[in-house]
C-alpha cells in the first residue's frame, strides 16, 4: 500500500510534468510563429520602413526646408515658426518669444503651425519617395506593387485599367 508521502511525489511529479509540457507547448508555438516567413518579412520591413522614414525626414529638415525658408519670407526655418494664444508668467512684450522652445518652457501656450508643414511636407515626399520605389520596382519586376486603374462608366467605381468593357452584361479582360 503507497503510502502519504509517495502519493503527493507523485502528484508532484504529475503536475511538474504537465506543466513543463504546457510551458514547452507555449514557447514551441511562439517560436513557429515568431519564425514564420511573412513574420520576419514584416519585421524586416518595418525596420526597412522606418530607416527610409528617418532618411527622408533628415533630406526634408535639412535640404529641402532651408531654401523654403528663403523663397518664402520668414526670418527663421519654418519648423519654428509659431503663434502665442496666451502668454506665460514671464513674457516680454517688447521682445516677445525668440524660439518655440522659450515659450514652452515660459509655459506660453502655443500654436506651432512651422512644425505642422514640416510634417506635411516630410509626408509628401515619404509619399513620393515610396512611389518611385515602388515604381522602380515594378519596372523591374513582373509582380506589379502598383496597379493603375480607371473609372468604370457603368457604375463609376474605380476598375484595373486593363479591364475593356464589352457589353453592359458583362466586362471583357482583354
């Protein structure tokens, strides 16, 4: 007759081995999901995405906004320009606020509109620049990243350009 002792063993022993078994169940399926191909695609892309984010931001802030700040008559670059809706403890009224920094810190409240274009503008030319890689890749390529398309006159929803219509009853691809 098992005795007290070798009863809890072995429902020790019982429980430690299932549990090891859900933990090695657990971490075998995190590991076939973490390594699945379109996974690791997507990670890489994401890091590919936000180092050509950074790029093209660096171009906008540095090449491209200086002379915008010259063409456009504006005493300094355009990401600091800002309106003072309210004035903080310290202000001058002589002197005003020198930089958007300055009048943060003063705890002014304010509308940075010079940060909002830069943002406008660094997202037109991230646009951009996605689109001429995807153009040059689809000059390259036989798999099409873009897909030009047409206004169907039947029912005005926007078709693939390839598509010729035939009769009303049906679309002819051609």
């Amino acid at each position: 007759m098992p005795s007290d002792v070798e009863n809890v063993n072995g429902e020790t022993e019982s429980l430690l081995g299932r549990s090891r078994h859900r933990v090695k169940r657990f971490f075998d399926g995190f590991i076939d999901f973490a390594f699945q191909g379109n996974i690791l695609q997507i990670a890489f892309g994401l890091i590919i995405a936000n180092i050509f984010t950074d790029l093209i931001k660096s171009f906008v802030s540095a090449i491209l906004m200086p002379p915008l700040a010259i063409v456009f008559p504006v005493n300094k670059n355009i990401e600091e320009k800002f309106a003072v809706l309210r004035h903080g403890d310290t202000y001058n009224s002589t002197t005003g606020y020198n930089t958007l920094r300055q009048a943060l810190d003063d705890g002014a409240v304010v509308m940075a509109y010079g940060s909002f274009i830069y943002q406008v503008v660094s997202f037109i030319m991230v646009g951009f620049a996605l689109y001429g890689l995807a153009h040059i890749y689809t000059l390259v390529s036989h798999d099409p990243i873009i897909k030009y398309t047409k206004k169907c006159k039947y029912c005005r929803k926007r078709i693939n350009e390839k598509v010729k219509s035939g009769s009303r009853s049906g679309i002819v691809v051609g």
